[in-house]
C-alpha cells in the first residue's frame, strides 16, 4: 500500500521548534540569565469567572439522571447558537443562529473545511501565512498561489483580477502580522470572490482585538454572503486554547456548483465528528453572555495594554511595525536591515528576549519579527526596557 504521497509535498517547518531549541540551549548555557519569552501564541490568563462557573454547573448537570446530557446536536445546541448570534448583534452584524456552527476550534475549521471542494480547486493564501492553510491543502494535493504583502500595503494583500483562485483564505486581523483589513479592503475581496466564483475562508480568529472601526467580520462587508465562511475561536476572545471552543458561521445563500455549503459542512460535521461537550458549549454560552463580554473584556484589555507598551517602544524607536492596535501581535521590521533570524540570535545574546523570526511564515515575512502581548505585564515591560536600551546603544 501507499501512504498519501501528498505528505511528501509538506515543507518541514522547524519554526517553533528552533525558535524552542535556541531557547533552550541558551538558557543551558547561561543560567544565570533571565530569558523572557515574547514570542509565545498562547494566553497566559486565566478563564473569566462566569465561563468557569459555568462549566462546574455543566459538568454538575452530567453527574445526575435528571439533567444528564449524552450525544449533542452536531451543529451546537440552539441556545449556544443564540448566544453567538447576539454576539454578533453587538457589533452590528446580522447572522441568523440556524447558521451557525459550533465546533471544538478554528484550526480543525480551517483545515476541515477545504474538504468540502474539489481536490483541483486552486487556494489562495496571503503570505505572511498561518501555516495550517498551505499545510492542510498540501496534504488533500491542491495548487497553492500566494498574495505577497509587505511594508507597501501594509501587509494587507490584495487580489490581483488577473489571477483566478477558488478558495482564499484571509484572517483579520491577521496571526502574523497584526494587520487587520480596513473595509474597502475586505470589499474587494469580496467583489474579486463574487466575480471569480470562489470562496472566501475568512478566519477572524482575532475580532475581538479590534480597537477601530475594522470590520469584525466578512459579514459586515455587502456581498460577502454570497462568497464567504467565517471561522472564529474562543482561544484569544476568551481564553479557550486549552478549553477549545469554536464557531463557523455559512450563510444559507452561499452555494457552489449547485450546492448549499452549509448542508455540505453540515453532512461533513455529522458524519466526522460528534460535536462540543455540554460544559465547554455552556462556557461558550457564558462568554457571550452580558457578563461574560465584561469579564474577558478585562481580560483582553489586559494584552491590550501589553500591546501598547510594545508599540510604544518601536515608536519610540522609530522601528517600522503592523499590528498591535487591533491585534496582539506586533511585527516588526527588523533594525538596521537584519535578517529574522539574525536579529532573533542578537536580541537573545544581548537582552534576553525571545521573539518569532516572521520568515517562518512565508517568504513575505524575511527581515520581520513578531512579538506577542500575551506574556505578563511585568516581562513585556522588562523586555522593552531591555530592547529599548540595546537599540539606542
Ligand atoms: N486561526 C488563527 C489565525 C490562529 O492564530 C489560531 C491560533 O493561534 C487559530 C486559528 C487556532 O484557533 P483554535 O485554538 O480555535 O483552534
């Protein structure tokens, strides 16, 4: 027999794993030195006290007769799908809750969901890229074209009308860069997916970060129920990356090659998965309850304020960067035309301070830098201090 001989295809990508090597080896190598670490994606705070209330009272309910709950319904109990839908009331959007979806993430989502369209379909990423939308399309065989950004669009791609694609993949604001479309920006992908018959996979993982008057979502945009999925996560709106929670939302007018996507996710869902466990999906009900907005609020404004101490350096420093407004994520060019590996070694040598190489994400991201805000507030402090103090030597 053969394995899937598109695995060949895959790029290792030794990212993380270097960036944790490096780390450690010189972390071994000087153990008196106190390395903070900015690079790392996940949140360091705690769930919101109604989401773990919620959670004890839902695994409560699973320990007696009356109120036991088995098998779930695979789209997401109705009540949940409410909640979701007010949530996106509160930023002005109107999504009906019979088109919602709630899954266990936005990772699974994004590369779940390319199944439903033909292997010959052509992708379009934008690079910068969260690598799980070029891996998981490599694995099913289809042809990837990338939209290069840069410092010229402000790392917000554009479509070219001169290259046709069938399924693009954005994420706003976006895991690199920080960058997050505008809504002119948004409507012409929106107008460039109409007119080419593609879909749009709109990742907005990081909505809840947007401080401006971005869109929160491809449904904001006019003509985007007619070309576009949204997947969105509570790993950064609420803390959720370990609890794992997710929604994807497909509105009922989107069909393609004379089918309704949602019925096809719908049959995909149910026949592969046997969806979210009563607790999480009464969490996810808590997140978005009145409270629940309050509470992770506090929470979010608390990486907010890390973001502003981070921009606020390269300010300073007159160091040219995306992100860090609507985004948690700050990148960064690198200084004095370093490349990103280059000044990561530099930046761990001389202040002790971790970060993530941007070249790891795409051939875009070469001479780039993130920084996350998710670290304490005293370390990102410590940290620009540090850099702050380095770079002005
Ligand atoms: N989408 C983007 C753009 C991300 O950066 C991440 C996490 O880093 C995810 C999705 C993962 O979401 P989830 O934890 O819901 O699977």
């Amino acid at each position: 027999m053969k394995i899937n001989q598109n695995y060949d295809n895959l790029v290792p990508n030794y990212l993380f794993a270097d960036v944790a090597r490096k780390t450690n080896e010189y972390i071994a190598a000087h153990p008196d030195k106190n390395v903070i670490r900015m690079g790392i994606g996940d949140v360091t705070l705690p769930l919101a006290p109604v989401v773990v209330d919620a959670l004890k009272k839902g695994s409560d309910d699973l320990a007696a007769k009356e109120t036991f709950k088995g098998y779930p319904d695979y789209e997401g109990y109705d009540f949940v799908r409410d909640a979701i839908a007010g949530y996106y009331k509160t930023f002005g959007v109107s999504v009906d809750p019979s088109e919602i979806l709630v899954t266990d993430g936005a990772k699974g989502d994004s590369a779940n969901l390319s199944e439903i369209f033909s292997t010959d379909s052509v992708v379009l990423v934008t690079d910068p890229v969260y690598p799980v939308y070029v891996d998981s399309n490599i694995m099913a065989g289809r042809k990837i074209l990338y939209a290069a950004s840069g410092e010229e669009n402000g790392f917000c791609a554009m479509p070219d009308p001169a290259v046709h694609a069938d399924l693009i993949y954005l994420c706003s604001p976006n895991n690199p860069t920080g960058a997050a479309y505008n809504y002119n920006q948004l409507k012409a992908w929106v107008d460039y997916a109409n007119a080419n018959d593609a879909v749009i996979i709109y990742d907005a993982a990081y909505e809840h970060f947007i401080a401006d008057d971005s869109p929160r979502s491809i449904f904001a945009v006019e003509g985007a129920r007619t070309c576009a999925i949204e997947l969105c996560s509570l790993s950064k709106t609420a803390g959720f990356t370990g609890t794992r929670a997710g929604y994807t939302v497909i509105p009922k007018e989107l069909v393609r090659d004379g089918k309704n996507i949602y019925d096809l996710w719908y049959r995909r869902l149910s026949t592969k998965y046997n969806g979210v466990s009563w607790p999480v999906q009464c969490a996810v009900a808590a997140v978005f309850s009145e409270e629940g907005l309050k509470q992770i609020d506090e929470n979010i404004n608390y990486y907010r304020r890390n973001a502003k101490v981070i921009a606020d350096t390269f300010d300073r420093l007159g160091i040219w960067y995306t992100g860090g407004k609507n985004s948690p994520y700050i990148w960064i060019r690198c200084p004095g035309g370093m490349g990103s590996w280059e000044f990561f070694d530099y930046l761990l040598d001389n202040a002790q301070v971790v970060g993530t190489p941007g070249e790891g994400f795409g051939s875009c991201g070469k001479g780039f830098f993130r920084f996350t805000s998710f670290s304490s507030y005293e370390n990102t402090v410590e940290a620009m201090k540090r850099i702050e103090a380095l770079l002005t030597k």
